[in-house]
C-alpha cells in the first residue's frame, strides 16, 4: 500500500458556478474513492482554500515540506485532481512544488491519468529551459474525453 498526500485546489473548474468549497469538496469526494479503489493510503490532505497563489508561498506547500523533512514521514505520491492551470497557479510556487516532489518522487493527476516524476513536472513547469535534458519521446499527453466521477 503507497501512503499519499492528497492536494485540492480551490481553481478547479468544473465547467459550472460551483463555490470554492463546493469544489474542494467534490475533489475530496473523488480522490478518496480513487484511493481507496487503488489500495492507495491517505495520510493527510491539503487545500489551497483560503490562500492566494502570487506571489505568495502556499502555507500547505510549506507544511508538506516541512513534514516531509523527517524520514520517518515516508510518503509515495502526491495526488492532484488535475493538471489544468497547474503552471500558471504555482508560478510563484514552481519551485516549492518541485523540493516536494523531488522527496516524493512522484506527482500524479487524477483527471488526466498522468504520473510525472521530479524532472518532467519541472520541464512542465519551468518551460524549455530544462528542454535539454529530454531527447526521448514525452509523455505529456492530455485525454480530453475523460468522464467525471461523481
């Protein structure tokens, strides 16, 4: 069983005028069934509910951080609803976002069904500067006819 730190964003559209907390909520709702279907166990779960992305650090990036400095806090995945927006939303948090999954090795996104580790998150996330590293073929590829999970 991979133990998981579940991360909700508040800017998840869902194509409707849901409240911030309503999405929250429907993100909760559908990541744990997504573990508990994929023998994945939930130690802890963070939202950026309340908290304005630029130019400001997200105090649960900061607390995921911080809990993972001890090694006995083995996490295997940090778990997303989506991708969507991801880039522009943690401009100011790129790297923050980057030192966690350097230590978790793993970042996935529900929505998509995309698994990236530490060096493709940051050629995501940081553009064609790190673009060198990569002569293989990326993995990068969206589904966009996913169905939603209520």
């Amino acid at each position: 069983m991979e133990n998981v730190f579940l991360y909700y964003r508040k800017s998840i559209d869902f194509g409707n005028s849901w409240s911030p907390v309503q999405r929250i909520v429907h993100q909760d709702k559908v990541l744990f069934h997504y573990c508990s279907s994929n023998n994945l166990k939930v130690i802890k779960r963070f939202s950026d509910l309340g908290y304005l992305g630029s130019p400001f650090q997200r105090p649960e990036l900061l607390q995921i951080s911080k809990i993972l400095e001890k090694p006995k806090n083995k996490v295997d995945l940090l778990l997303f609803y989506s991708i969507a927006g991801l880039r522009t939303e943690m401009k100011a948090n790129a790297d923050l976002l980057l030192e966690v999954v350097k230590i978790i090795e793993n970042i996935h996104f529900y929505r998509e069904e995309l698994t990236l580790d530490y060096e493709r998150l940051k050629l995501y996330l940081k553009g064609s500067e790190g673009m060198e590293l990569y002569t293989q073929e990326s993995t990068f590829s969206l589904p966009s006819d996913k169905k939603e999970e209520a």
